[in-house]
C-alpha cells in the first residue's frame, strides 16, 4: 500500500531552527511536496522536489533522497506565525497526491 | 495568479436538505479539479477527482449519489452534498490544477459545512 509518515507533533522555540521529516512508500513517484494549513485555513503550497538535493526559499527548505524515500522541511528563524500544520505529499504515477496526516508545529517564545 | 475560490466559505443547514458548494478557478483554466473533505485533526482525505466536461471519478467509500460532483467549465466544478446528515460536517476543499506549474495544485479557502 501506499503510506506517508511524519511526525503528528513538534515544539519548537521562536528563532530557532526545525526540521520536520517525511518518510513515504508510494506506487511511483512524481515529485514530493510541502503544504502549510493554518487551523480552520486550506493547505497553501511551500515547496516542490521531484530531483534529490536541497530546495532553498527564504527561511523555508527542503530536501529530497529518492533512494530512501525522504524528505525534510527546514525552517529557520523560527516566528510565532509559522506554528500551522505541516503536509507532506508525493504525488504517485497516477498522479495523483497521497497525503500524510501532517506534523502539528507548535512555536514557543 | 492561480487563485481559487470557493462558495460558501461556511454554511449551516439542516439534516435531510442539500448544499451546494462552488469552487471557481480565478485566473486560469482548471483541467482537473480535486475534492478534498478534512474532519477536526485529520488529514486532507480525497473525495473525488474531476476533468472538465467528464464524470468525477470517486474514491472507494465515497458515496457518488450523495456527493455529487460537476464540472461543467475550465473554471467552475460544484460539490452538492445531498440529504446532509450530521455526520457529513466537516471542512470541504477543492484544489485545481492547470496553472502554471502542471504538477502544482492550488486550493481554495475550504467551505466549512454544518449540519443541524
């Protein structure tokens, strides 16, 4: 079958730094992907990789090994806006995007 | 660019009566169209997948004549939920893709819909 794993959740203290890993088993790969949802808000998109290798965007990156099928989201400099829920999603050969449950972010002062 | 919306951001009714719920790609054609339901703490769980002027194709265990799904235009599928029972609340989103990235889909704001 096919399955993502994350971490349901983390803490972390503003200023910091975070990673939030993502393991994933899914019939063909596509490209991976990093969604951010605010509580009661729909998902807006953060970053794509479908190459192995580190994808920088500001405080935001993420990396991707397809031979172990892993990817990472880094967030630096850690402000209270960010506490959300973090997703991960591969999209399979049918295209289509397989969900993980999300990694609640939980930012400290 | 790449917007979507969606209509009612929230709606109230009540048992037995359906709702309907529009998403409008703003400023670009959407080829396919993606239903998503989320319930208090889970994550995104896909309904039903749409292609302008095609039948929407259903994920097991969602009932098709209860949701019903068109997408009549490039810009505009709709998501009727009829006879709503309580258990239907939830938070319902819809995603396009077809803007300028093919693999990205954009998501609208999510219709929050309970049922009375």
């Amino acid at each position: 079958g096919q399955n993502i794993d994350q971490p349901t959740e983390m803490t972390a203290t503003e200023g910091a730094i975070v990673q939030i890993n993502c393991t994933y088993q899914t019939s063909g790969f596509n490209g991976l992907f990093w969604y951010q949802q605010h509580a009661g808000e729909a998902p807006t998109f953060l970053s794509y990789n479908v190459l192995d290798g580190l994808e920088e965007k500001g405080r935001f990156s993420s990396f991707l090994s397809r031979s172990k099928g892993y990817s990472y989201l880094l967030l630096k400099e850690l402000q209270m806006k960010d506490s959300a829920s973090y997703l991960c999603a591969v999209m399979d050969s049918n295209y289509q995007l397989i969900w993980g449950a999300g990694t609640k972010l939980i930012i400290k002062p | 660019g790449a917007v979507v919306s969606q209509h009612p951001s929230w709606v109230i009714c009540k048992s037995g009566t359906s709702v309907k719920i529009e998403c409008r790609s703003l400023d670009f054609q959407a080829t396919t169209m993606f239903w998503y339901r989320q319930f208090p703490k889970q994550s995104l769980m896909l309904m039903a997948t749409s292609n302008e002027g095609s039948k929407a194709t259903y994920e097991q265990g969602v009932e098709k004549d209860k949701f019903l799904i068109n997408h009549a235009s490039l810009t505009l599928s709709t998501l009727t939920v009829t006879s709503a029972h309580p258990e239907d609340s939830s938070f319902y989103i819809c995603s396009a893709r077809g803007g300028r990235a093919d693999y990205e889909q954009y998501f609208g704001p999510g219709t929050r819909l309970t049922v009375t």
